[in-house]
C-alpha cells in the first residue's frame, strides 16, 4: 500500500527473521556483485552453517541502519562474515552478527574437494581482515564500540 509506514517485527521470532534477512542480503549482495556468483545456477553456493548476533544498543524508526561487512576467516571451502549493523551518524556499533557459509558443490552438496572456486576466492579476499586474537575481532562491550576496525568496508 503506498504511503504506508512498513511493520515493525513484534516477536522474538519476527525480529530474528529480520536480522537473517538483513545479513543474508549484504552478504548475498556482495557475492553476487563482486564474486560472480549467481544464487540459482552457479556451480558452488553457500551453505549456511552459523549464524549468531550480539545486541548492544536499539535502533528505533525513524533512524537508518547501516551495515558493514567484513570477513574474518577464509578457509578452503568455508567463510566466516561479521556484519556490523551502525545507526547512519552513530560511531557506535548497535550490533555484530557473524555469519558463516560453506561453499558446496550444487551437483553433489558437498565441499569440492579444491575448495571454493577462484574467481569466489578472489572477491572474498578483498574483504578478509587478519585477526590476530579473535578478542580483538569482538566488540568491547563496556563501551560499545568496535576495537578494530570501527568500521568494516561497507556496501
């Protein structure tokens, strides 16, 4: 209906489809875009294996969310995002998720055996962090903010 202000999720439930939703579609949206990857017909997809969120601070309408995404670790066949999710103007850090995808052959279900393709591992790369110590990858919950970096590359 035009015009009409968008529900907002009002149960625990609705709220966590929102999140896997939002996560799913930055993530999706970058493979799509940057790796070449065609959701219906590519020969590997992503198999979502994990998924979790730490919550640190509401976002209330009418404020924009913003997400950021960046990933951790890059195995043969797996990798692990971490989304930020920001209110726009905030430096803050509302919430982290980490989101972990393993890249099966759609023929069989399964990892190849070389691991993920190429040109997939190319454009993931380009968003992998090292992360010495995993704590340093975490939010300082005491204060909300990220330690490093404050912001991952956003899209």
């Amino acid at each position: 209906m035009p015009g009409a202000t968008p529900r907002l999720a009002r149960t625990p439930k609705e709220t966590l489809q929102l999140r896997r939703a939002r996560f799913d579609s930055i993530i999706n949206s970058y493979l799509i875009a940057h790796c070449n990857l065609d959701p219906p017909t590519s020969p590997q997809y992503g198999l979502a294996v994990h998924a979790h969120t730490d919550y640190y601070a509401p976002i209330a309408y009418p404020a924009v969310a913003e997400l950021a995404l960046r990933v951790n670790k890059l195995g043969r066949s797996s990798v692990t995002y971490e989304v930020a999710v920001f209110e726009r103007g905030v430096d803050a850090v509302r919430a982290v998720g980490e989101f972990v995808h393993v890249f099966v052959d759609r023929a069989t279900g399964r990892p190849a055996q070389s691991g993920m393709g190429d040109f997939l591992r190319q454009g993931l790369e380009k968003l992998r962090v090292d992360v010495v110590d995993q704590d340093e990858a975490r939010v300082d919950n005491s204060v909300g903010t990220k330690k490093t970096p404050s912001r991952p590359a956003k899209l």
